[in-house]
C-alpha cells in the first residue's frame, strides 16, 4: 500500500496491518500459508509453462480436475503432501522444490 493512502486511511481512524495482524497469526501459523500458497501458485505455472489443462494434469496424477483447482489456489483441505507429488510428477527437481520452500520463508519473514 502506498505511504499517501495509508496515512489517509489513518488518519479516517482506521487500522492498517497485514492479514497475518488482522488474523492474529503465529509466525509459524504465517510461514506455512505463505509456504502452501508458494507450492500452489508454482504448481499451476509449471502446469502452464507443460501447456497443460487442469484436466490433464488431473489425469496424470489420477485425481480430479477440481482437486487441481483447489491444489492452485491453496486450498486448506489440500495437504502439502499432495503439493509436493504433484510438482514432483511434473518434473520439479529437488533442488527447485528447496528454492521454492526458501522462497516462502523469505516471504514469511
């Protein structure tokens, strides 16, 4: 948010903070949605970048088309479990999944 808008909306009396504020999350509680979502948003562009359509991919994996679509949009009842097979059929190395993983940390901090 720009500097500008935020002291306006200050200045109104209202709070400005992050959802982790708002939704009084632990750092830990924090750092793992910003690793789930991580995994789901890199899942659907290695999904894209393989010029796969959500039903393929679903039956690569033998799951359903709506499984994938909340596998990408980080859906709780997806496990990150599942996040790590499916970008593991897809070809992701380990070393990719680290950088990945890392790169959630950074963002979580």
């Amino acid at each position: 948010m720009k500097a500008e808008k935020k002291k306006k909306l200050e200045s109104r009396g209202w709070r400005v903070g992050s959802a982790t504020d708002f939704l009084g999350l632990s750092k830990e509680e924090a750092a793992y949605i910003e690793l789930k979502l991580a995994l789901s948003e890199n899942l659907r562009k290695l999904r894209k970048t393989h010029k796969l359509t959500q039903v393929r991919l679903a039956g690569l994996l033998h799951s359903s088309q709506s499984r994938i679509a909340k596998m990408e949009i980080g859906d709780p009842t997806v496990s990150l479990d599942l996040l790590i097979r499916s970008l593991l059929a897809l070809g992701i190395t380990r070393k990719g999944l680290s950088q990945m993983i890392l790169f959630a940390q950074r963002r979580a901090a």
